[in-house]
C-alpha cells in the first residue's frame, strides 16, 4: 500500500467505552503494515497509545476526525459522554468490536441490575472486608474538595442505542485482516456500503468457512458440554452434540476459535437481515433436535444448561429483550 | 485551594484519572487516583457453565488475555478436583511464556523506553516509540514489532484465538502440538533468548551508563518501602504459571508463603468511596493506611515484588542478569519503583529462556491432553503471575457446574494503594511552590504509575520510516566518488 | 381498574386458525383480549416473533398449531414445538414468567376448544399481572 500523495492524511480515533482493550490490541496486530497505517492516517485521540487528554478532544472542530473507531459498550455516563462528543466530532463513527455493537461480554451484566453488581462487588464479595458498606460514590467530599465518579448505569448499551453510528465491525475483536481491508477501502476512496451496514465481516454465516466435517443431517440426540465429548478435531462440533454458534454468526474472523478446537460463541454477530442473533440460534438448535415427544424434547432441551448465556454470550444488550426483567423473584 | 486534574491517564491499559491538590503555598497537599470503570464480572459470571468461564474471562483484559485464561483454567481444573496431564501443563505453560515475552517486549520499548531513551520530561510529541526509534534507529522498530508478531504467532498456534485463547477445558487444553510445529517454536525461542538479551544490554548502555538516570530511579520521588508479592516454585524460584504466592516484608524476610486454597486468610480488599477499584492489603498486618513500611498492609505485585520475592531466577542467563540488578542497586529487597523496568527485561530473558525449555521437552508433542473428570464440580482457585501482578481466581459452583460465586483479584488491582502512593510521593516530589507545572512535569508524575506495567505499550505514533543510511557511490575500480548520508 | 391482559396468538393456517374460525362462526364467545396473527405452520413462528411481541408490549402468548402427524407440511409443528420448549427456558432465565407462553394443538374442527383455551390462558395472564418488559426497555437508567 503506497502513500497516496496529495491526499491529506485520514485523521483517525480509537476509544473506548466498557471495553478490555482487546480491539485496541487489534489495530496494532498489523504489525509490519503499521508503516502503511501510519503513512495515509494520522492517530489524533487514542488513549491506550497517545497523551491527548479529554479537554483536547472537547476543543476539536465539529467533524475534525475523519473516522472514529468506538470499541466497548456504553456502561457509564463517562462512556455515554465520550459517545456522544465523538459523534459529534467525527464525520464516520464506527462502532468496532462486538461490546459497541451488540453490547459484547460486559453485556452480561445485564442478567444483573446495578444494586446486585454493587452489592456483589463491594459488600457480599468474598474477600471484601467493608463493615461501613461503603460504596463508590459519584461525588464525594474529601478535605481537599469534591471528588467524582462516572454515574454506574443500571441497564448496559450499544452504541448504536447511545447514538447514531454509520458502520458495524463485528468481533471479539474484529480480525486485523479485516480492519486493514477497510482501511484499504476507506483510504482509497473507494465507494462504501450505505450508512448502516456491517463492514468487515462476510455475509455468510462461519459454517461456510468452517473446515470442519459436516453433513447436512444433523440429528441430535444429546447436548453434551464441551468437555464430555472427545472431539476429534475433525467434525462439526453440532454432529458431536456441542452447541456451536457457527449457523447464526458472520464469518470473517477466520474460524479462529474452531481452530483451537473450540466450539463458536458468536462474536461476529448474526448474519444480515437477522436482528436478534440468540432466537436464530435456538431456531436453528431447534430444528436439530432430533425428537418429537414433548417429554423427549424436554429432556434434550434441559441439557443446554444455560441458554440465554449461550446464545446470547455477546449480544444481550443488542437482542430484542435486552435485559433481563425482574418478574416474579427476589 | 488549586487542584490539576489528569484525565484520561494516557499510555495504559484502562481508565483512570488523578487529581492533584496543591495548598496556597503551591505545594501538593494530596493527590487521588480514581479508576472510573466496573463492568462487574465478579456478578455476572454467576449462572455460567464453568468451562465457559476460561473463555469469558479473557474480555477482562485484551492485552492479559492469556493470564485470566490460565487463572481460570486452573481454577476450573481445582472445581473438577484434577490435575492435567504434563503435556497439558506443559503447553499451558509454554503458551504463557510466549504469551509474556509479547507482553513485556512491548511495554518496555513502547512504554518505559521513551520516559528513559528520549528523556522524562521531553517534548509531548516526542515521548514515543518514535522518539525512540529516532535515537536507536528504526531497525529496531522494525525488530521490536517482528519480536512480537512471532510471540503472538506462538500463542495463536497454541491457544486457537490470538488474542482471547480458547486452549483450556476442564482437566488439560484442547490441542497438541505436532512435531514441526515443536521444531518451528524452538527456533523462534532462541530469537526470543538473543532479543531478550539485546534488550538488558541497550537497557544497560542507555539507562545505566547515564548517572541521571540511575539517580532518578534510586534517589527520584519514587520509591516505595512495601511488602512485596510473588508466585514461587518449590525452589522458591520465580514461576508464573504454578507455585505458591509469597510474600517479603520490607527487609526482605519472609512475611507469609501460601498455597491458593489459602488466599482468603492472607489478602482482603477494602473500598474507597471514590475509586470503583477495590484496594488489597495483607491481612495478618491489616489496613492501616496510604501508608509505607514494615507495619504498612499495603503491598505490591509487581515484575520487581517478584524478583524480590523470591530468592532467584530459575534459568542461568536471567539469574546472572538478577545477580547483577540486586548488585548494582544496592541488595535485596529493592523499592525503586522505576527498577520495575530492569526487572521487567530479566523477566523477559527468563520467559524466553523457559520456552525454549518446554519446546525441546519430549513432553510437549504428547499426545494425552485431558484428565478425566471423575469428582462432582465444587470449588476452586487459581493463581498464577499476570504481567503486572499476582492474579487469583476463585470460583464456588453447584453440582452441575454452573457458577454460583467468583471471586478475582486482579494483577493491578493488588497494586491500587501502592499505585495512589506513588502517585502521590512523585507529585510531592516533583510540585513545590515557585516550580511551574509543566506538562514534562505531569509525565513524570504519570511515570511513576507506567512503571507499574498498566496493561498496554505499544506506541502507534507515526513512525517517519526513515533509516540512517550511508552511500557510498563508487568508481567501477572502487575508487570511491561521493558518500552520500542520510540521518 | 382490572387489568385486561394483551395476548398475541400465532395461530397456523391449516388447523388452528380454521379451528378458531369455527369457534367464530359459530357465534361463540371468548375472551376479546386474544389478538390473532395467522401464519401458514406453526413452524413458520421463528422466536424472534414471540420476543417481538413481549418487546411490544403483550402480557402472553399463545402458540396453536396441528396436532402430532397432521401437520399440513408433515413436521412444521414438531419443530414449533422443540423452539417452544427452547423458548421457555430461554425467558424464564430472562426474568419473564413462562407461564406467559403456552402452547397448544388445536385441530380444524375445535372450535369450542380454542374458545375455551382463550379464555383459560387469557385469566391465567391476568392472575400474572402486567409484562413489565416494554415498560423497562422504555426506561433504561
């Protein structure tokens, strides 16, 4: 990739929300082609890499930033903040990685409420000794003057529900090879989808990329846990009675988990057209069943032992229930 | 009353912020260091399956991946009451060596390199890996990246996912490995053992050699006397993948070595109301305070607890490089808190030299990779070093396995009071009335938090790709004509 | 002021929806508070339709369909059933009672049954209460 000369230099952000720092890590898994990132894009925010300070970014131009890459889920009202600035400072918001588009693995918190966080993390936890039940406090004085904290939400977002983002790149994280083949195309000026789109990832589902054996019958009789087959590294890990998310997600990451022999979670989001992932994935679970007594299906069913942590491993906030609801419990 | 405030904190992994205070005579009357993020994993783990918790963990930490996976792994092995197989072991093992080698090659050349080959209280756009490169060349770049594509390249091959590894399952890990691969690892391994060792020795030519900043790390704003943590083996040598959890106290002595199953009885965690981190201390001393020294509970875990730790290293050329540190600086234990960084580079050496280790053990191609799993699902812990700390993960679960309680003390999180004390000590030190607070002035306070090891390095600056070069343009004799030079 | 549940009924072309036409041709009588949506099987129903209705507002839903064997395209309401039994896992771990769901088999010519079967889902909604799921998506904090 050749600098291309005249073309000023595309000034671009990543930051993050509720994040791991795993789709920072992404971005520098270019390694070598790190010379040609930098030689089309200018980092002007980024605060994993660079000293530019919030003040800094607040001061920006309307649309200074060419392209922002938004990665982690909106948990707090420093990341809702941080959205919101960005959106507004940037001509293209891409909400990257799995947590900005469907809520990710901090999404899981949303079988929770924001009382049963705290009280877990800062009084019943385990090795906790905290006989004031103090909790963090989003303002609090000290002799020095007031000091603050970002208001903990109850409920986890998307991107998307905080504000309104132009593309998608699914994964947890997005796959390097991917994100240089939209940089590719972003710098060459090439045409891009229209506003909305997911970018980055195959509209097929990981089953046509997988290089696991498969048939197109698939009988089950049994769900088995990961570690209750052997696996012989060779066959869909749904023939074996393994739930793997493979039909209902994107191919794009390169099957990565499958090649370690481990079954898919789903973090490349459902295909196109789909907008919950999880009640595709159970439909399709369904339809596998090979059973059609009600007591029959029961029994199968009852050995999927966690199915709303399973087919919604990274996309709870992102599903059409979003959270869980507190109907007739504790 | 004047207050600075730094927000974000740049140049880590994680959000934090720090608020400084200064009296009306503009010296520091107290400084704050406030973690603003909770995701709550502790919570929402509960309910999973806990051969998924592996795998779900690693999202705790996109640059540590790997340690929360090996935690955990543990962890879960303990819940099913087995040990894996030793080709298992092994390879977990060989996958976090590679797994450290990336990880302490990038801090240190994107991280610690700049503060010290640039110079601490240099110009802003300087104090990169760019700056750095502008000093040594960009050869190294070039190396310092190709050094950590190959331990990433390692860990993809053993642990499926590069970043978030998928290897652990109840009882061993999913894969093996064939023979060429074996073969390919040994080779890279060796790459690591020279790189590790060109490292100590720019290291050595580019901090040591200069008297400013072997001053700066032994008599800076930045030493801490506290108890000091690490994992052993049954040499009490430093091990980050198995042993036992010991502690030193500020003269060095023992304090207390325990097994995981014991953690609770020796490390408890309090909470502030202005930070979402809770705060560790030992629990035999008990909290006394933001305070130093011998009756202080506040500990630290770090690359240099580790070395102080234990009593040495367990392969030959890191253990002549651990000599040589404790010589230099003056004896066990050492409180320096910029020495992080020249324990960081011996543990690198040590991390390559074990993985060339495990890749020529006839064990690692084995083939038998899974223990059975005869005992009904409970309760378990498992520790192992994380980069910046010792990490603990505790797991209680019902008789089918899936999670009713965890409990995870995290590498940095060990660190959370040290960390506000160095903070604090590096602004005292550094803001007195009449000095003008520069932003040179607001690095070198933040320097005494990146010593720590947050997470993440790697510069992504624009690097100008210039190399030095000479030409020399020559007559068909030889006869030389013209050099040309580029700087 | 007494709470009139919102129940949304998939109801299959072949069978159950000609059952429940049956019930109102013959003039009778049931419960106003089933809102019906014909679908051609009942295997037709994906999940997302049941979640759908949940978000939108309705207190329980009700799935027909034909009865083991006479399934119009032979295994359409087996596979129904097998999402149904998935279904209900699913939302009872989402905090909604899975007592909001029910299915039933309702053939062409039982007509009294799907009257009957109207109004007992539609009390055993009401002694439920209000779905609170559209109310707390609307009001995320």
């Amino acid at each position: 990739m050749t600098e291309q000369k005249n073309k000023p230099k595309l000034k671009m952000a990543v930051y993050w929300g509720a994040a791991c720092g795993g789709c920072c890590v992404s971005v520098l898994d270019v390694h070598e082609k790190l010379f040609d990132v930098v030689a089309n894009a200018d980092l002007v925010f980024w605060p994993i890499a660079l000293d530019i300070k919030y003040a800094d970014v607040e001061a920006m131009e309307d649309k200074f930033i060419d392209i922002t890459l938004f990665n982690g889920a909106v948990r707090n009202s420093e990341n809702e903040h941080m959205a919101k600035v960005l959106r507004q400072k940037s001509k293209l918001l891409v909400a990257y990685g799995s947590c900005a588009h469907m809520g990710g693995i901090p999404g899981l918190a949303n079988f929770s409420t924001k009382e049963e966080i705290l009280k877990q993390v800062y009084l019943k936890n385990i090795t906790t000794e905290n006989e004031d039940a103090t909790l963090p406090n989003v303002s609090y004085e000290v002799e020095e003057g007031t000091l603050t904290l970002p208001k903990f939400y109850n409920d986890v977002r998307t991107l998307d529900q905080t504000v309104v983002v132009d593309y998608y790149m699914p994964g947890c994280p997005p796959q390097t090879e991917r994100l240089l083949e939209v940089f590719m195309a972003i710098v060459s000026g090439n045409e891009l989808p229209p506003k909305g789109s997911v970018i980055g990832a195959y509209d097929k589902g990981q089953c046509d990329e997988c290089t696991r054996k498969k048939t197109d019958n698939k009988h089950i009789k049994e769900f088995k846990r990961p570690f209750e087959i052997e696996d012989d590294g060779e066959t869909c890990f749904l023939e074996q009675g393994v739930i793997c998310l493979g039909p209902a997600t994107r191919g794009g990451c390169g099957h990565r988990c499958i090649e370690g022999n481990a079954p898919c979670r789903g973090c490349y989001g459902p295909p196109p057209d789909v907008s919950d992932p999880g009640a595709k994935m159970m439909s399709a679970v369904a339809t596998m069943i090979d059973a059609n007594e009600p007591e029959e299906i029961e029994r199968i069913t009852n050995q999927i032992v966690d199915p709303a942590g399973t087919f919604y491993r990274f996309s709870l906030p992102g599903s059409i229930l979003r959270r869980k609801v507190k109907e007739s419990l504790q | 009353m004047k207050r600075i405030t730094i927000d974000p904190i740049t140049r880590l992994e994680g959000h934090g912020k720090i608020e400084i205070f200064l009296n009306d005579e503009g010296d520091v009357d107290n400084v704050y260091f406030q973690v603003p993020e909770l995701r709550g994993f502790e919570k929402f783990c509960e309910g999973r399956p806990v051969e998924e918790l592996p795998q779900i963990v690693t999202k705790i930490c996109g640059v540590c991946p790997g340690c929360h996976h090996m935690a955990s792994g543990k962890a879960v092995d303990a819940v099913y009451g087995v040990e894996p197989p030793p080709t298992a072991k092994k390879l977990r093992e060989l996958f976090y060596m590679a797994h450290f080698v990336h990880s302490h090659i990038a801090h240190f050349y994107a991280l610690a390199a700049p503060d010290f080959v640039v110079g601490p209280t240099a110009a802003k756009a300087e104090r990169n890996i760019l700056g750095v490169i502008n000093k040594v060349g960009v050869n190294i770049g070039t190396e310092v990246i190709k050094q950590r594509r190959i331990a990433q390249e390692i860990q993809a091959l053993i642990g499926g996912h590069q970043t978030h590894v998928v290897m652990n399952i109840p009882g061993g890990v999913r894969k093996g490995l064939t023979e060429e691969q074996r073969a390919d690892i040994e080779k890279k391994a060796k790459g690591f053992i020279d790189f590790a060792k060109f490292s100590l020795n720019l290291f050595g030519d580019v901090v040591l050699e200069n008297k400013e900043y072997v001053d700066l790390i032994l008599n800076g704003p930045y030493s801490l006397k506290l108890h000091s943590m690490g994992l052993v083996d049954e040499n009490n040598k430093v091990n980050f993948y198995d042993g036992k959890v010991r502690v030193v106290d500020t003269e060095g002595e023992e304090h207390c070595k325990y097994s995981p199953n014991d953690y609770q009885d020796f490390v408890a965690e309090r909470v502030e109301p202005w930070s979402y981190l809770k705060f560790p201390y030992l629990k035999k001393i008990g909290w006394k305070g933001f305070v130093e020294g011998q009756d202080s509970g506040v500990y630290q875990a770090t690359p240099l607890s580790r070395l102080n730790a234990a009593d040495g290293m367990a392969t030959p050329f890191a253990q002549s490089e651990y000599e040589k540190m404790f010589g230099i600086l003056g004896g066990k234990p050492v409180h320096a808190t910029l020495a992080m960084h020249w324990a960081r580079l011996i543990e690198l050496l040590y991390s390559a030299e074990r993985s060339l280790e495990l890749a020529t053990d006839p064990d690692i191609i084995g083939k038998d990779l899974r223990s059975p799993l005869p005992n009904i699902p409970n309760e378990g812990i498992g520790i192992v070093e994380a980069q910046r700390g010792t990490l603990t993960h505790h797991y209680i679960t019902d008789d089918k396995g899936l999670v009713l309680k965890a409990n995870l003390i995290v590498g940095t999180t060990n660190n959370n009071a040290a960390i506000c004390m160095s903070l604090k000590k590096a602004a005292q030190g550094l803001i007195k009335k009449g000095v003008e607070v520069t932003d040179g002035i607001l690095n070198m306070i933040e320097m005494a938090f990146r010593a720590y090891d947050p997470c993440f390095s790697c510069a992504t600056h624009s690097l100008p790709g210039e190399m030095p070069m000479i030409v020399n343009i020559r007559e068909m004799d030889g006869t030389l004509i013209r050099t040309v030079k580029r700087k | 002021m007494d709470f009139e549940p919102t129940i949304v009924s998939f109801l299959c072309n072949w069978c159950s929806y000609t059952g429940a036409d049956l019930a109102g041709t013959s003039r009778m009588k049931y419960a106003h508070n089933i809102r019906i949506i014909r679908v051609m099987c009942s295997g037709r129903i994906d999940p997302i339709f049941v979640l759908e209705s949940f978000k939108d507002g309705a207190d329980g839903v009700l799935i027909c369909g034909c009865h083991p064997g006479d399934c119009h395209y032979h295994e359409g309401n087996y596979k129904c059933l097998r999402r149904y039994h998935l279904l209900k896992k699913y939302i009872a771990q989402m905090g909604i009672d899975p007592g909001r769901l029910h299915l039933e088999w309702i053939s062409a010519s039982e007509g009294k049954q799907f009257a009957e079967l109207a109004d007992s889902f539609t009390e055993t909604v009401r002694g439920l209460g209000p779905c609170h799921v559209k109310e707390i998506i609307e009001n995320f904090a």
